[in-house]
C-alpha cells in the first residue's frame, strides 16, 4: 500500500475502514487523515491514535454523520455533554457509549429517542421506573411503544400496564405490539375491549380466552370456533372468579348449545345448594333461555328458592370476607 498515495488511500478508506488498522502510527496520527476519515467513514475513528480519538472537533465530525461513533471516543470526550448531545441527535443508539450520568439526562434521552427509538435500550433503570416521564415520551412518539416493551422486558406488568393506561397508546398500537402473554392477560383484564384486536397467537391461550370473556361476554363473538363450541370451557367462564356466577355469555353462544349448558349449570347450582356448599355469590345479569329472563325464574322453573339461596351466600360472603 502507497500510503503517500492519499486519494487512493482515502478511496479504499470509504468503503473499508480496516485499511487504518495496519496503516504506520504517523497515518494514525495525522490530524487531517482523522478529520477526513470523520468525514467518509467515521467507523474508521476506532484506529487512529488514543491522541486524535481526544480531539473535540475529530470527534464531533464523526458523530455528527454516524453518532455511535461515540464508542471511539476517549473517556473525557464521553463525558462531554455537548458531544454526546450531538451524538445521540445524529443516531439514539450513541446513548449506549455516554458515561452514565449522561444516560439519565431527560433533554439527551429525548433527542436520543426521536432519532432511533433504540435508544430507549440504554435509558437507565430509574429513568424507565420514572413513569410521568416515559408517559411524557411515549404520549408524544407513540410510535416508539414497540421498542420500549422489547426494551423492558424485566419490568413488572403492572408497570407497564400504567405506562399503557396512562400513555394513551392502548388503542391505537399495543393489541398488535405486545409480546408478552402475562402482559397481554393484564392489560385485558383493564381494557377487555381489545380482545377483539390481538393476534391470533394469543387466541389460542385457554388463560387469555377465558379472561376477555370473564370480563365482557361480548368477547364470545371473537373467540376461535373450538371455544366456542367448547361447553366445559363455556361452564368455566359462567363459573368464573371463584365460583360467583357470570351469565351474560348466554347471550351470544347458539341455541343448540345454550339450553344444554344451561341445564349443566343448573345441575352444579341445585348440588352446591344441597351439599350447603355455597362458593359463589350471584350475578344479577345471569340470562337463561330467550323465553326465560333472569335466574330468579329459572331457579324457581327447577324448585330452587331463589330468595334462599342468594340469602345464604350473603351470609356465607360476610363469613369469608
């Protein structure tokens, strides 16, 4: 290699910034070979010399193309607030090089995001436990919500269900973002009108199904075609929350399968009532048939005293509770 050849050199250098690892010390050295490799291929700033990699302006040149640059940076310049605003304005994904008290700068952690939502990555811990903060962003670049769960995987899903909540980004971006099952459960049980929109995947968890249609019977229209005609599954729901009755399902499951696990439901209720075994507290809402219109009826219909009954599980509720 010609190294006094310098426009063949910085040719090679464009596409290859190797070429600078085996270059002599006094290429590595050169002042104008740094700036100007700043310039084409700042990726080239790993290989000049420890002196050069501590100029302020080699520096800034680089970041201001290609902002990890950073990571070539000597320490002092890390440290440098102005260079590593710069840096993370260029590309957010420089904030992973800053020194840590620069990591937890709101004004550099905001640049940082709008450029490469990456960025939120590298936020540190007690910035991504700052909740008004996170919210602050994500409420303005909701765009970025897919990141800072990929991001944040180890934090709990309540929290994440209050950046949620409070971002405003439920309805326009997580039914299709989220990843996380034990998530996803939480954030349908405060929102169970999403289910309608989540991906398939999540459609074939028994534990998911089974929580959208506890919380609105509504979801039964959305569930796949072997919950639906699933009558154990269905018994489950009606009998959901430990044991207090849920009826609202009835309204939307088909006819052939309504009378038939109307009459299972009944015969759990009648043997609970004769083994004194009252685990459950009554849902004014319970449906039955379309000709029969609520489960006071429907008890009597079957010789079950209704004003018994729900008197027993009052006084059996004010014993547990």
């Amino acid at each position: 290699m010609d190294w006094d050849n310098k426009k063949n050199f910085f040719q090679i250098l464009r596409e290859n910034e190797k070429i600078l690892e085996t270059a002599p010390i006094s290429i590595r050295n050169d002042r104008e070979i740094a700036l100007m490799t700043a310039k084409i291929n700042p990726k080239g700033l790993k290989y000049i010399s420890k002196k050069l990699q501590d100029d302020e302006e080699v520096i800034m040149e680089g970041i201001r193309r290609y902002g990890p640059a950073l990571e070539f940076a000597s320490e002092r310049l890390k440290a440098n607030r102005d260079i590593v605003l710069r840096a993370v304005q260029s590309d957010g994904e420089a904030l992973k090089y800053a020194i840590l008290e620069l990591k937890s700068d709101k004004e550099i952690i905001w640049n940082g995001i709008l450029s490469n939502s990456i960025c939120f990555r590298y936020i540190p811990k007690n910035m991504q436990l700052d909740k008004e903060f996170i919210i602050e962003i994500l409420s303005k670049y909701r765009v970025h919500m897919e990141e800072y769960l990929k991001s944040n995987k180890k934090l709990s899903n309540k929290h994440l269900v209050d950046i949620i909540k409070n971002s405003g980004l439920l309805k326009n971006v997580v039914p299709h973002k989220i990843r996380n099952e034990q998530l996803m459960l939480e954030v349908i049980k405060t929102y169970p009108y999403i289910y309608g929109e989540i991906g398939q995947p999540y459609k074939r968890s028994y534990i998911i199904n089974k929580t959208a249609v506890e919380e609105d019977g509504f979801n039964y229209l959305f569930l796949p075609k072997e919950y639906r005609e699933n009558k154990d599954f269905i018994i489950d729901v009606i009998f959901h929350n430990k044991g207090s009755i849920r009826g609202d399902i009835l309204d939307y499951i088909p006819v052939n399968l309504k009378e038939e696990i109307i009459n299972k439901v009944l015969g759990i209720i009648d043997r609970i009532v004769k083994e004194k075994k009252l685990l459950f507290s009554l849902n004014k809402n319970f449906k039955g048939l379309e000709e029969i219109q609520s489960l006071k009826n429907i008890l009597e219909l079957y010789g079950i005293n209704y004003k018994e009954l729900l008197d027993n599980c009052l006084v059996f509720n004010k014993k547990i509770n």
